[in-house]
C-alpha cells in the first residue's frame, strides 16, 4: 500500500458512543440552576414579510432572564458512553404569530416532533440538515423522527429572517432545559465521574466536571 | 495548492497500485479534483465553481427519491453519476465510467457520513421511481392555483422568473438564488418526473423545501404542469447556447440503453 494514501486516509466523524441498556442507569439525580449576569433580550426584530398575519415585530428570544435566572439553557452529560436506555418522547414545534414555540427544547434521538403552522401564512420549517418542510397555511401537523443527534438549528427560508428555533437531539438520556427559574432537574444517572456540559444559544457553553455516588449533585453554573 | 501537491504525489501510484480499492482509484482520478480528497467540497477546483461541489460529509443530497432530511438510496446516487447535473460543473458519467467503477465509487462517496451506515427506515423512501402512482391529466389552471396556494412567488416570483428572495442562503452558507422556471437548465432532470419529485422531496442543503405533506399527489402535478407551462420558447440565438450539452446526450444515450 502506497505511503502516500496514508495522506489520504479518510477522516469519518466516530459513530455514537452511547450505549443504552436496561439496569445500566443510577439513581443519581442532577439537579441545580444556571444563571447569568447578562441582561435579558429587549430587542425587537422588525418583521420584514407578511406583516398582516406577524405584526410589526417579534421580541428577541436570544437570552430570557429574569432575576439572573436563565432560561431555555440545556444541560446534559457529555460524553457519556453507557447508561439506561432512551425514551422517545411525543414534542412539538408550532408555529404562532410568526415565532417557533417553544424556541429551545431537547430530545432524545428517535423522538418525533410534530411541526405545526398556525399562521394564515407559509413558513417553510427548515431545521438544519433534519428537515425542510414548505407549510402553507392549514397544512395538519406533519410528524418528523428526529434520528440524528446534535444540536439542530430552526430556520425559515420563506422571507421570516427573524425566525429562529433549536432542538438538541440527544442519543442517551441525560439531558435538561431550563425554564423560567433557570432549574434542572436529570434523574437515574450512573454513578461515576462525567462532565456535566450547559449550553445556551447566545452565552455559550461551559462544562463541570462532578463525580455521582448515588445521590444528589447540585452544580449551580454562571454563564457569562 | 497543497492538496494539488498531495494529488501529484499519488498520481503515479493511481495506476500503479493493485491493491488499492477500486472505488477509491475512481475517486481520486474523477472526482477529487472539485470534490476534494476528504469529500467535502473542497477540492483544488472548488474555488472556481458555482454552485460549489457537494459537501459529501454531511449526507445533504440535493436529488432523491428520499424524505427531507435522509440520505439518498444508491439509485439516487447512480442517477445522479450518470446524468451529472446540467447547468453545473457536474458532468455525465454514465458513458465514461463502467457499471462497476460506478458502483465501487458510490461505495467511496458513502464512506464520508456516518449516516449512510444506517440503513434506511421504510418511512424514509418516499418515492419509488419505478413505480408512481400515476399522472393525472394536465391542468394548468389547477397548478396556477396551488402555485399561489403554497406560496412560491416568495421566492421564484409571481412570474415563475426566480431570484425574489435575496436572503436565501444554502446551507454552506453560500448565497443562492430561487430557479428561474422560465429559462433555467433545470438541474435536477428535464422532465415532469424529476420536477415532481424535487418538490415532492425538496432539494437538499438548499431553501427548497418537500411539499410532500403539504400537497396531495395531483395537487403537486398540477404544480409541474404549471412550472412546465412557464418555459418561455428559446429565441434564435439561444439556441447557439443551448445546443444539446453533453449533459443531454448522454441522458438520451443512457435512455436508449439499459442502465443498471
């Protein structure tokens, strides 16, 4: 074999690690709150299309805080590589006055989301590499299996340059959105050291590291 | 520069080598050059192109038979090997390469994305193309219709003619234009069969999304019958631009014989 194919050697990204069995869970639970010192998004995003059916403008949903406390942050285990296996979940993804409801939500790998129009106008829902649907108004929800993991951008092509939405797609089950309170909850996790990640659209990401004997680890984490 | 340099190093051993795969030998001689080494687009010729050669690492294929979102089946693949794309860089294949380099190179494409390793969910197969359900009579007017209905003039215009939506972006981020259904080389197949399952489909790693579910089976028809209505003839001297490309002749030349 020439030396030289060696240069050309095919770089492929390394399939899933994870592996899901039953009883290989814990019953360590995750629990703590992001928070941040960054002011909450005031900005209005001028609707450039369609003004009848979306109004003037959209709030901006880039960073939602209130009282430091951080929302639609997603916490999960990175990395981990054996643990219980995945619940396919039932989620949706509407399409209302012309924003993604809700803007930021994690599933596991094989979950489907059921993808909505309420607006009496098209939005194509283009999520990234997953999707692109073209949904004029009143077209029923349309089911989609989200098989791939990773993070998935949410976009519209058809003139809403304001819209913008992520699923995170997870392939174990060690995952959490924050709401309004910025808390977490991730629950049955094995014991064991792992790197405890938080990611957020606009403020970044930051991981701990924390070791689970079984019982409860609080991580309070500032995003700046 | 230095991929060109990588390139000439193996040159020699292309030929050479017995015992190097077959569908690798066939990738780097035809395809490297503007698909790039590792497969991602990025090939030394790359620069030059528009729109750019695919990205083969993402498992984004522009012409399937498959649900937005999937990779394609080999069919798709050996379709679009053999037909090239007409009004890209994209050559025909077909006549120039056996059945069995054909086959060896796809083998080499689905290497780059993991997610050719899976195998494809019965969801996933939205259309086969040996079997569609069939045409319904032409009605143009009825394609008028679900041209407004689904909203199309937003981007190719309320005249067919394209380039409304200045936003638009693939998903390189390249800028790109909505087609001219008027006077554009339809990249995906002339016919009312490729135009059909482009927009039953959608078009991959661009804004163009699958109106599978949106639109019925006739309602999606009546649509190509709109599209192919808008055609404008060609003047005199286009006919001096548009005279058969290689594209075509080899698509008729494959028509005419069997392609496995």
């Amino acid at each position: 074999m020439s030396p030289f194919m060696l240069l050309l050697a095919v770089a492929t990204t390394p399939a899933d690690a994870y592996e899901g069995l039953e009883g290989a869970g814990g019953s360590g639970v995750l629990t703590g709150k992001i928070t941040t010192s960054q002011p909450a998004s005031t900005e209005k995003l001028p609707v450039t299309q369609d003004g009848e059916v979306c109004g003037e403008s959209v709030a901006a949903e880039f960073v939602l805080v209130k009282d430091g406390n951080l929302q639609n942050a997603v916490v999960f285990l990175d990395g981990i590589e054996k643990g219980a296996p995945i619940t396919k979940s039932k989620a949706t993804l509407d399409q209302k006055g012309c924003v993604y409801t809700p803007h930021v939500q994690a599933m596991a790998k094989g979950s489907s989301v059921s993808v909505m129009n309420s607006d009496a106008v098209m939005h194509n829902t283009h999520a990234g590499t997953s999707f692109n649907f073209g949904m004029p108004a009143g077209t029923p929800p349309t089911p989609k299996s989200m098989r791939r993991p990773g993070l998935v951008p949410v976009n519209c092509d058809a003139g809403h340059t304001w819209m913008s939405a992520y699923i995170y797609v997870f392939s174990h089950p060690y995952f959490a959105t924050t709401g309004a309170d910025g808390t977490y909850k991730i629950e049955g996790v094995p014991d064991g050291a792992h790197k405890l990640t938080v990611w957020h659209e606009k403020l970044g990401t930051k991981t701990v590291d924390i070791t689970v004997e079984g019982g409860e680890v609080t991580t309070d984490i500032q995003l700046d | 520069m230095w991929r060109l340099l990588g390139l000439a190093l193996v040159w020699p051993s292309l030929s050479a080598a017995a015992d190097v795969d077959l569908g690798e030998r066939v990738y780097l001689r035809n395809c490297a050059m503007c698909h790039g080494v590792k497969g991602d687009g990025k090939g030394p010729a790359a620069r030059a192109l528009q729109p750019a050669p695919r990205d083969f690492t993402t498992g984004e294929y522009k012409f399937r038979s498959t649900d937005s979102g999937s990779v394609p089946t080999d069919d798709d693949l050996r379709r679009t090997i053999d037909l090239g794309v007409p009004g890209t860089e994209m050559p025909a294949w077909g006549p120039l390469l056996t059945s069995e380099e054909r086959d060896a190179v796809i083998d080499h494409i689905k290497a780059f994305c993991e997610w050719f390793e899976e195998e494809l969910y019965e969801d996933e197969i939205i259309l086969d193309p040996a079997n569609l359900p069939p045409r319904p009579a032409p009605d143009v007017e009825a394609g008028r219709a679900v041209y407004v209905k689904a909203e199309c003039a937003k981007c190719h215009g309320d005249d067919g003619r394209g380039g409304v939506n200045e936003d638009l972006e693939d998903s390189s981020g390249d800028a790109i234009k909505a087609f001219d259904f008027t006077r554009g080389t339809f990249r995906g197949g002339q016919s009312g069969a490729d135009v059909f399952r482009s927009l039953t489909t959608g078009i991959g790693g661009t804004p163009m999304p699958s109106f599978l579910v949106a639109l019925s089976h006739d309602e999606r028809w009546h649509l190509v019958d709109y599209i192919e209505s808008l055609r404008r003839p060609a003047g005199p001297l286009q006919y001096l631009f548009r005279a058969p490309t290689w594209n075509h002749l080899a698509a008729e030349r494959l028509a005419a014989k069997e392609v496995k």
